[in-house]
C-alpha cells in the first residue's frame, strides 16, 4: 500500500516533452478482470495488467477470499476462480489502502454471499463516504457496521455481512457513477431473479462489456428515462483471456502535457478509448488541441489506438455538461489545460470529484491558485480565466491531500511555470503509475 513516509518533489519547465509513452493498463478493466476471473470456474489469464497498488489491492482481496491469482515471469497474471457463490470468508480484514474502486465492487461481490467481511483503508479512503454503495446494496439484504472511530456510520473500517440468497432490485441512480453501478450489477450475479440498474447519465461501461464476455447474462436497453442494465442471476462465468489496453486516465497526462508545453510531440500507445470515457479527447479537442489517432483497432472488445499528440494554443470552453461521466477523474488535469488556455473555461458538472481521494474541486482550485492561476470555485467545478499559453509564475507549495491525480495534474502544471512547483507527496501514485516519473525523466528534452 501507500508509503506513510512522504516524498516531495520540486520541478518547473525544462523543455519540450518528446517520444513515445506507454501507459500502464486501464485500472478501471484491470480491477474487473480480477474479480471476474476470481468467480470463474478454470484459469483465466490476463496481460497487460495494471500492477499499481490500487489493482495489487483487489488481487489480494480476491486471494483472500479463495480465488488463486499469481504473476509469472512472463508478465502473464493466471487466476483461477472459484465460480459465482463460492468466495470463502476471509480470514483478516481486507486491506484497501486507497482504493475506493476496490472497496465498493467488493462490497457488491460480497453483498450476495453469505460472508462477513471488515474493510480497511488508508486515512484518505477512511474519509470517503462508502453510502452510495451501502444504500442499493442494503436494499438487497447486506447489512453495514461502521467499527469504533470510523469517521461516520458510512466510513471505513466498516464490516459487513452479505446474504445467500439476496434480493433481485431495480435501483435507479441517484448520481452519474460507474461504481455503484457496477457493484449493484456484481451482487446480481449471485441473486435469483433479475437485477436491474437505471442509469439517466451514462458512465463507463466496463463492467457491462467484460460480464458478456465472461458469458454472464447481460442486456442493455435505451429508454426515455435512461439506459437500463439487467442481469440474470446466479451466473456461471467461463474463464477468458484478457488484454488490457491502457489507461485512458493516465494518458490523459500526457496528452494535456504535450499540449501546453511549446515545441512537444508525444506517441501514447495503445490507449483504451472507450467511449464511456474518452470525453477528455472531446473536450481538449474543442479547445484545439492536436490530437490524432493512429492505428486504430480492438482489443478484447474495447477500441484502442495510439495517440499522437503535438504543442497547440488551447482556448477556453464551457464542457458540455453529457461529457462529464466520460471524463470525470479527468477533471484535474483538465483544469491544468483550462489554467494555460485562451481565456475563460467552464468545467461544471463534476460534483463526483467532491467525494474521490480527496476533494478534487477544493484541492485543485487550492493548488492552481498557489502556482499563480486565475480560479473561481463552486459547487460542482471550477472557473478558470487562462493565461493566452503564457506560463505560470509557479514558486509555491502544492498539497496533494494524498491524492494521485492531484500530483500527477500539479506535475504536469509545474512543466508550464516559470519557477518550480513543490509537491508535498508524490508516494500516492503509486497507486495508479508506479513509473510516471521515470517515464517524465524520459521524454524531458
């Protein structure tokens, strides 16, 4: 998990950024295809995966609960299931460190099993309210204690204890967010009956893709009141081969970083852009940003491409609020493009970054206006007058809240300031690109 010892980082611009990156893979996929091949009977093996600590977490979770999961030497992860209603009570508390995908598709895994688990986590997990999963996943017949000094009834440490059989629901989202969906969905598999999931915005659609794959019984239909995703219960999923293109997310660093740094030209290869989340690409692409795709093609059902992306004066937009959900853990790094574009940015629309790692609209609009931008906060995101692609004066003192994205967007804010950035704590991404910095060292010019 997350170093407690904390490493700060001092850097300003040095140049422009040149060659070709290669994200680590999707962390939302390689979540899921640990889980899923965790409840398929036979082997599984999956390439490409993301070996954070985020996705480290889940691995151990899962082995925990019966499923045996090893790396080889070849890169290949083999998982070997132990079929849908057959986790084992864990012996220990499940370990999260800070990741909250973990946390909340276990909970929608365990909810239709009859087992007791106690969740754990980072001080920054321990603050993050687990009650939109809690509430659907209660309707079906889980049950939720928070321990002595947790920071609320729905924080963690908290145990629960799901049921066998569950309760088949019809949940409608009360907000835009692939995790409740997804953990809903995953206590279906184990439930008799029909599970059902409203969802009036659409969010990524990972776990909806992969379930198929996996021979699950998944239907998806469009309606006026929103898209609805039903699954049949008491699934029997076949063991699959899985490749993992890489990570929008971390990506979109890069992309954001070639794009306001004079004189860059930066290859990212094989990037996943689903279009569940590829409104980043949208949004950077309406304020003019130069970004081609190259050889584009799908792998294990999701469209991947390389990325090219050269220097462009950005300008500011209003986001059209329907992007959102394909965009939001882009949000921050999105307002490091807005900071250094052409006049005025509107990025609303976002009140999910309220409750991510930290509060990613409060920390970021903490962090531009200390290395010297233009920022109005409110309630769902920020407004950000540009600087016409000058730089930022920098000289200041960035808290990170131990929040992977805040570092990684403050970092790539720090190449377009003429004075450095400090960043209080750069540990926590490891969490999501053990290698960003090493692959920053790399392309600097």
């Amino acid at each position: 998990m997350t170093s407690s010892a904390p490493r700060p980082l001092s850097l300003s611009a040095a140049g422009p950024l040149r060659g070709t990156v290669r994200v680590p893979g999707d962390k939302s996929i390689s979540h899921r295809a640990l889980m899923f091949a965790g409840l398929a009977v036979g082997e599984s093996r999956i390439t490409g995966l993301l070996e954070g600590e985020d996705v480290l977490a889940t691995a151990a979770a899962m082995r925990a609960m019966g499923a045996d999961i090893e790396r080889g030497g070849d890169g290949v992860w083999r998982v070997h299931g132990v079929g849908v209603g057959g986790l084992l009570q864990p012996r220990t508390a499940l370990e999260m460190g800070n990741s909250g995908t973990s946390t909340r598709l276990l909970m929608g895994l365990i909810a239709s099993h009859p087992i007791t688990a106690t969740f754990t986590g980072d001080a920054s997990l321990s603050s993050r309210p687990m009650g939109r999963v809690i509430d659907p996943l209660s309707q079906m017949g889980a049950e939720f204690t928070a321990s002595p000094g947790a920071k609320g009834s729905k924080c963690l440490p908290l145990t629960m204890r799901g049921i066998c059989p569950a309760v088949p629901i019809e949940y409608r989202l009360p907000v835009a967010s692939a995790q409740v969906k997804s953990a809903v969905l995953l206590a279906g598999l184990n439930t008799p009956g029909i599970t059902r999931v409203i969802e009036p915005v659409p969010t990524r659609d990972h776990s909806e893709r992969m379930l198929r794959g996996f021979g699950a019984d998944v239907s998806v239909e469009q309606t006026p009141e929103g898209r609805i995703i039903a699954i049949a219960g008491e699934a029997e999923l076949r063991p699959q081969q899985i490749e993992v293109p890489g990570d929008p997310s971390s990506a979109a660093f890069w992309m954001v970083a070639a794009s306001i740094v004079p004189g860059s030209e930066l290859t990212i290869a094989n990037v996943g852009l689903n279009p569940t989340r590829a409104g980043l690409i949208q949004a950077l692409r309406m304020m003019g940003a130069d970004i081609t795709e190259a050889q584009p093609r799908t792998v294990g059902g999701e469209p991947v491409a390389d990325l090219i992306v050269r220097h462009a004066p950005l300008t500011g937009i209003e986001v059209p609020p329907e992007i959102a959900p394909s965009m939001i853990d882009e949000y921050p790094i999105l307002f490091v493009a807005a900071a250094l574009a052409r006049g005025r940015t509107i990025a609303r629309g976002a009140e999910e970054l309220r409750v991510k790692e930290s509060d990613r609209i409060a920390t970021m609009a903490a962090a531009l206006t200390a290395a010297g931008a233009h920022v109005e906060e409110v309630p769902d995101g920020l407004i950000i007058d540009g600087t016409d692609g000058d730089p930022l004066p920098g000289d200041a003192q960035i808290a990170s809240k131990l929040d992977h994205r805040i570092a990684m967007s403050m970092t790539v804010a720090a190449l377009a300031c003429t004075r450095p950035l400090t960043i209080d704590d750069v540990a926590p991404v490891g969490t999501s690109y053990p290698d960003f910095y090493q692959t920053l060292d790399a392309v600097r010019r």
